[in-house]
C-alpha cells in the first residue's frame, strides 16, 4: 500500500472567530451565521449542514444582527450601516447608514415587507423594502435608553423592544409607546447596574418573552403590560432567544454555555391549559453563548467558543440516522492551506495576512524522524486596506502568490527562493478584467492563472517572467450564475472543472477554450475535486459523503464509479459528520485515491473490491496482525489512517511525502475568550 | 463731648454753663451736614470706580471686537435664513468655539465662497472631525459597553487554561493541569519567572561560587 514521511504541521495559528447572530431562512432551508469578524456564512441544513457561501469581513465591522427578508439577507452592526448581500456572487450589495448611531438589532416582518432597526441613540427606525434597495420610512419615537432587542408581533401591528432596564410596546402605526414593561434588576450587586433586556420575543397570542442580564426568563402579557411569570434560569446573563415557527418551543442561551428549552405544553396530561414549561438544558459548549436558532427539527447554537452545534430534537425526528446526531462545527469547509507541491513551501491564509513557510527536513528512520532543518517562515504578506482575504494559492512551483479580496485581486512573484537568506519580490500588475475572484487556481506547470469570477465564469490569465497578461474566459454554455466554489485543473493543462453554489460542475477544454462538458447535476454539494493524472477522470466528493468519478474524455460515468453506486458505501463511511476538502493522486500507484476530512486520512484503493456493509471498515490494525497470505483476501478498497486529529489540510508532495496542517482544539481553546466561572462537584 | 464731661468734672455745686440754642443747634446741624456729605462722598467715590471699570471692560471689549462696520453686515445677513434642515441627526459633531468667531474667521479669509451661514441652535457645536482623535468613536463606545457588561466588573470570569485543566481533571483520562502539561501555553511567562529566579539565587548569593 505504501509508507509515507509525513509532515506533521502545528505551526498554522489558525483562530476561528465567534458566532455572534444566526438566522434561519425557512423557505430554502439555509442558516445564515455571522462572525465577530463581519464574515457571513450560509449552511444548508438538509445537505448536512455543508457551508454553501461564505463572504468575508473587514477590519472593524462589529456585526450585530441578521435578518432574512424573503430570499435576500441583510445585517447590521456597530458601524452603524445596513448592509445587504449579494448572495449569488458572494459579496456585500450595498450598506446604507441609518443615521441613528450604531446598531444593536435588526428584524423583518413576518409579511417581508418591512425592516426594524434599533439604535444606540433609543430610535426603532423602520425601512421600506422595495425591489432593488431598502428605504427608510420612518422613525417610532425616540426613547431615552438604547434599543438592545426587537421582535415584531407577527400581525406586523406592533413591535417590542427591549431597551435598558424596560421594554417598550410600539404601535407600528402610531409610533407612540403603548406599553412600559419594566424588568427588576435583581438581588445583591446586579442591584447596581442596569439591567439589559438582551432578546425579546413576540409571540401571536400576545405573550411577550423576554432575556435580560439577571440571568431571567420572563413571560410578560402585552394586554395589561404585567408580568406574567419568571423563570430564574442561570446566575449569568441570558443573551439570546430564538421560538419555533409554530410557537410551541422556546430555546434560551445563556452566558454559561447552556442552551435550556421551554415548551408550551399543558401540566397535565390530557387537559387544555397550556403553560410554558422548562424542559431540557444542553450543555454544549464552553463559553457564551451568542445566538441560538429554533430549527423545527433542531436547535443550532453558537457563539465565543466559534464552533456552531446542532443539536436535533430527538422527539421531532423520524427516523435515527447520521442526520439527527449531534453536530460540531469547527472549521471551515474551505481550503485555507495551499502547497507548491514541486518545491516545499506552504501557504497558509489568514484573513488579514499571509504566511510563506518552508517545510523542514529530517533524516532517521522510524516512527517519529530527528528534524534536521526545522520548518521556516518565508514571508508574512500583510493585505493592504480593510477588507479580508477571501481565497489564495500559491503555484506549483512556488514562484506565484495570488490572493483576493472582496475588492481586488493581487498577485506577487518571488524570485531566487533558492537562496532563502535573499528574497527578491516584486508585484506584478494585473490586468483590469481580474478584479475580484471567489477562487483561484494555478495549473500545474504553473504557466496560467485561473480566477472565477462573476457569472460563473473562469478568467485565464499567463504567467511569465514579465508578469501577467489576460488571456481569455471560459463561460458555462447555460445553467445558473451562482459563484464558483472549487476549481481542479489537470496535470496535462487540458482540462479545468469548475463547481459552483448550484451543485453544478462545468469541464473546460483548455485548448479550445470552450466549454466541454457538465457533469449531471447532484442533489448535494461538491466538496472536493480532483482530475487523475493518467486518465484524466474527475473525482467528486460529494457533502452527503457519497463519491462518483467521471470519466472527461468519454463524457460518462466510470465503471467503477457505477459499481460504487450500486454496491453502495459502508455504514461507517456514510456517518462520518465532516466533508472530504482534498483529493490527491498518487503519481506512482495510479490506482490510489487520497482524501481527507478532520478527523481521517483515506486512501482508497480502486483496484481492491469494496467492503459491504459486514465487513469491518476500520481494518487497519488486524491487517496488521494478520500473515501475509491473508492480507490479501481480508482487505478492501478503503483504507483509514486515524493518526491525526483536527486536520486542516493534507497535500502529497512531489518527493512522495504527505503533509498534514492539524489545528488542536486544546490551543484553539486556549485563545478564545475569557468563560464564566462554574463552580463543578469534587473541584 | 469730652468738653462737657471736663466742665461737668471741673464743678460739680456750680451751674452748667448756658449754651445758646443756636450754637448747639448748628453744631447738631454741622455733625448732620457731614455725616450726609460723607456719605455722598462714598456714593460718589463708588460710583468713580464703577464708572471706571465699565471704561475699562469697553475698552477691553473693543480690542477683542472688530470695526463696527463688520459687525452691522453681520446683523443683517443672519434674519435671512432662521430655519435648519430638519434631517440633521443629534450626532453632529459640533465644537466649543462661539459660533460667531467662526463666521468671522470665514468673512476674513475669504477663501470660502459667499455662503449664507446658517445659525445653530444652541444646544449644537460645529467641530472638525481631525480634532476627535483623543475622543472615542460610537462605535468604540458601543463595543465598550458590551465588553463591560459582558466580561467587566461584577462578571465572574475564570481563565481558559482553568477551564482546560479541570476538564482534564475530571476527564476520562486524567492529568495534570494544563499549564504543566502543554509546554507552549504560558511560555513568556513561565521564561520571566525562570529568569526572576535565576537573578534572586544570583543577588542572595545562595549558591556559593
């Protein structure tokens, strides 16, 4: 099967930033998820919850709210703008300022026709949805605290807001102030400061809930504008409250970490008086909790420990299956780490800078080699302006970076790495048409540039030693306009395939530079990609873990591919919760396939048959065991290596070596900040 | 006074001596007289001095005006245009200079084209954003009071490396606390305790040469 050296790569500081809104879109099942670093993601919750889009922040955003209206997504922040997004070419549309300071809450009407901003200065200002922009309408009066939180009744007549110490009842068409709720501040030192309101619900019967910074859950009647009933639900703060579409579960996330559901439900059984009843609590995550999302079937958290949970519902789901276990996402499902396979280097993208390094060597033999050289940083290329970088590569033969930004597209080329005391670098000017791209891609003898761009189109551009010239695009024959997530050229230079938003993958014909042909459409999300060598097939990794190769030249399925899909996968492969971001060929077994997903190392052997659903999946260790001669008849075609954990990227280098880049948890967890401190039995 | 007690004292079996009506009635209106015109001499005394300050503020009043005939152009320009655009938000930057000093240094310069200035209320400023750069941005404030209210005074919050590290004590494999165990976490700190240590052996001469 093969021995490989293998590069065990920690030095990639990677920190995800926290969650800090989420919001649930229930017509086209997406989630939206904004970060404390203003970058917004969309996840599509039936496709197990892959991360379809993802546009990236800027420096100084400070993201506060999330709103869906319709099929468009708009946020608001600190900076005081709104700011809708262009979801089909993944960046921002436009941001309009609200006049009112900065923002702290957003929310759109049930009927999708308006927008409710709350402002530091106490203003609830309400915007116009039209066609093309939104347009401010009008301000409901001005209050002398900042608005923290609003919820719309769903008749759209009225709004509540949760302000500092109250919540104000608004008449939508007066504007004037019905009711004044007042939240108590506590006992012992909270009895000093304010008491913030931070979530508000609205509910239909007329019942108003409400999450402040006491650590209370109240139920408040809009009618008389009196308490109903209080839940003490934790001694720290509860920061974020999300209902279910049909108004029978209420999920609360405090700043300890715990997520508690409510649920409307009658004491007893069989009687009619319903009551809202605290039910569960989970517990998981770490630190605060910055937003949670009522899913019917689940509940998705997140929020300063920057991993997002689902947690299904257990007595909403049918059937048991990998679907409705519970799910931790921790990295993204992109790229972040490129290699220039023929000479050692690494790219490693940061959103506001890049890093250069040069891999170590070692000598030795055995199960963990003496380094000789250790591993060394190049270059530390800082992005000029605001805004994040979205994608980067670095060519073959390391001579070509490239990254972009939402903005520009910026391209450097380092002469004589050779002599890595002596580095001569040089911007080159890149032609006007490349101006922003959501991917790129080197071909393999590094003479080309790949760039998708706008209209799922590929611009081709040429590198030379004078710089970079345009020299076509390649645009699909007909299909959506949705923005390109992955690109795979061929080791030949003949063949580019592009996969975008809309689960459809183009093949290009470099020559004609025209389009080839396009793979049928898939009901999931392409993960990973990659064109073999020899026999020029793609290889698809799809989100749903399954997996299909198409042959290019003769515009079809492959037989083993079809066998895959008859036979079926294993149980084991099936369940696995991460997607497949790699896949590599092997130059001197043709017949291997290497993939990759955070918590494994796959090689599938396409000569050997495939395992059903009998036989054990993870072998390795008893083929150990086993003789010689009955190797053979015990194996199959997947083979998983379990060595490494949380790994961010694999690469095989040209001199046969495999690189692993593994961010541990431990060190991710041990930046983050500060957690509430909980007292634990027998500490 | 002092007279009569002295006559008084000199004989006490002789006669008080007659004084005419009118000697003593004029010395009662003389003592009259002066005691008014004293008082009318302070008045007047006082009423110098107040004058002469009054002189002294006009004076300094009238170095820090300009000539008349600017002030009379400003008086007329000023009742064309009372009324401000409605839209203007309450965060207008304003600044502490009086608001017609302003005016004036844009009339002197004459850099500026003929504007109609627009007069303020009173509650507003106008001030340069270039000047702010001591002062803290909404937006600095905004994120301020989050952090206070999440993470400041009266919030009880622990470290990560605790966390970490009671986790691994009460984990299914046990071990030491984190900052023991990972070589990494803590490492500037842990290299500046070493080298106190070292200094303090070296300074209390612990270790014989």
């Amino acid at each position: 099967m093969g021995e490989f050296k293998v590069h065990r790569v920690r030095f990639f500081d990677y920190m995800p930033s926290g969650i800090r809104a989420l919001a649930f879109n229930r017509d086209i099942e997406r989630i939206a998820v904004a970060r404390m670093d203003g970058s917004v993601e969309v996840f599509h919750c039936s496709d197990r919850f892959f991360q379809e889009k993802i546009i990236p922040g800027r420096e100084q955003c400070g993201i506060e709210g999330l709103s869906w209206v319709g099929e468009r997504l708009f946020s608001a922040g600190l900076n005081g703008g709104i700011t809708e997004y262009d979801l089909t070419n993944q960046k921002v549309k436009y941001t309009i300022d609200a006049y009112g300071g900065p923002i702290w809450t957003i929310a759109g009407n049930q009927q999708g026709t308006h927008l409710a901003v709350g402002c530091e200065d106490g203003t609830v200002k309400l915007f116009e949805v039209n066609e093309d922009k939104i347009q401010f309408e009008r301000n409901l009066d001005r209050q002398k605290s900042r608005i923290i939180s609003l919820s719309w009744h769903p008749s759209g007549s009225k709004i509540a807001a949760g302000m500092m110490d109250m919540i104000q009842i608004f008449n939508v068409e007066t504007g004037h102030s019905v009711h004044r709720l007042l939240a108590d501040r506590g006992v012992g030192t909270s009895r000093s400061k304010e008491c913030v309101v931070w979530s508000v619900v609205y509910l239909s019967d007329g019942t108003i809930i409400s999450g402040d910074s006491v650590g209370m859950v109240k139920l408040w009647d809009d009618q008389t504008g009196t308490l109903i009933k209080s839940h003490n639900v934790t001694k720290c703060d509860v920061l974020a409250l999300s209902v279910s579409q049909n108004e029978d579960s209420l999920v609360a996330g405090t700043s300890e970490g715990t997520v508690v559901q409510f649920q409307f439900i009658s004491m007893v059984l069989g009687k009619d008086d319903k009551e809202w009843v605290r039910t569960r609590t989970f517990k998981n995550h770490t630190h605060d909790i910055r937003a949670v999302a009522e899913i019917t079937t689940a509940v998705v958290s997140g929020g300063m420990d920057a991993q997002l949970v689902v947690r299904p519902l257990l007595d909403k789901v049918e059937v048991r299956s990998a679907a409705s276990a519970l799910r931790k996402i921790h990295f993204p499902h992109r790229r972040l780490v490129s290699c220039a396979r023929k000479s050692g280097l690494m790219l490693f993208q940061y959103p506001g800078h890049l890093e250069l390094w040069r891999l170590g060597e070692s000598e030795g033999k055995g199960s963990s080699l003496f380094v000789k050289r250790n591993p060394e940083k190049l270059l530390h290329l800082k992005v000029k302006g605001e805004d994040h970088i979205r994608c980067s590569a670095v060519s073959p033969c390391g001579e070509w970076i490239v990254y972009s930004t939402a903005s520009k597209l910026r391209e450097n080329t380092l002469h004589g790495l050779k002599h890595f005391l002596f580095l001569f670098f040089q911007i080159s000017k890149l032609p006007m048409v490349l101006s922003s791209a959501n991917q790129l891609c080197f071909s393999s003898d590094s003479s080309h540039l790949f760039s998708a761009s706008a209209q799922s189109s590929v611009h081709i551009a040429s590198l030379s030693q004078s710089g970079c010239k345009f020299v076509g695009t390649l645009k699909p024959k007909s299909g959506s306009h949705q923005a390109i997530h992955l690109l795979a050229a061929s080791e030949d230079g003949k063949w580019l395939a592009s996969a975008n938003s809309d689960h459809e993958v183009h093949i290009y014909n470099l020559q004609t530079r025209k389009a080839h042909c396009t793979v049928p459409v898939y009901s999931s999300a392409v993960t990973a990609m990659g064109i073999h060598p020899t026999t020029n097939c793609l290889f698809m990794m799809y989100a749903d873990q399954q997996m299909c190769e198409y042959s290019i030249e003769q515009k079809q399925y492959t037989d083993w591919s079809r066998t895959v899909q008859r036979k079926g996968l294993h149980r084991f492969w099936m369940e696995r919760d991460t997607p497949c971001l790699n896949v590599m060929f092997n130059p001197q077994n043709p017949s291997h396939v290497i993939l990759h997903d955070t918590y494994m190392l796959c090689i599938i052997d396409q000569s050997l048959p495939l395992p059903d659903d009998k036989t054990q999946f993870y072998n390795q260790l008893t083929l150990k065991s086993l003789p010689e001669e009955q190797r053979k008849s015990h194996s199959h075609a997947f083979k998983v290596c379990k060595t490494f954990k949380d790994i961010l990227c694999v690469e095989l280098m040209s001199d046969q070596s495999l690189v692993v880049v593994e961010r541990p948890l431990e060190d991710v967890a041990s930046q983050l900040p500060a957690p509430i401190k909980q007292k634990k039995f027998a500490t | 006074m002092s007279e009569l007690t002295l006559q008084f004292e000199s004989s006490d079996d002789e006669l008080p001596e007659e004084v005419a009506f009118d000697a003593s009635k004029s010395v009662a209106l003389k003592s009259v007289k002066d005691a008014l015109d004293a008082a009318k001499r302070e008045k007047n005394l006082l009423k110098e001095k107040r004058r002469k300050k009054q002189q002294l503020f006009q004076e300094q009043k009238k170095r820090k005006l300009l000539p008349q005939e600017l002030l009379e152009e400003f008086d007329t320009k000023p009742q064309k245009q009372t009324d401000l655009s409605a839209n203007k938000g309450i965060y207008k930057k304003v600044s502490t200079k009086p608001s017609h000093n302003n005016k004036v240094k844009e009339q002197e310069t004459g850099t500026m084209p003929k504007k109609t200035p627009k007069s303020l209320p009173v509650s507003y400023r106008v001030m340069r954003i270039k000047d702010e750069s001591a002062a803290k941005t909404l937006q600095q404030r905004a994120t301020d009071f989050v952090q206070s209210r999440l993470y400041g005074p009266g919030t009880k919050r622990t470290t990560n490396a605790e966390l970490l590290s009671l986790k691994k004590k009460r984990g299914a494999s046990q071990g030491a606390a984190v900052e023991f165990a990972n070589k990494k976490l803590g490492a500037c700190k842990k290299a500046r305790i070493k080298r106190s240590n070292k200094r303090f052996i070296r300074q209390q001469k612990l270790i014989p040469f």
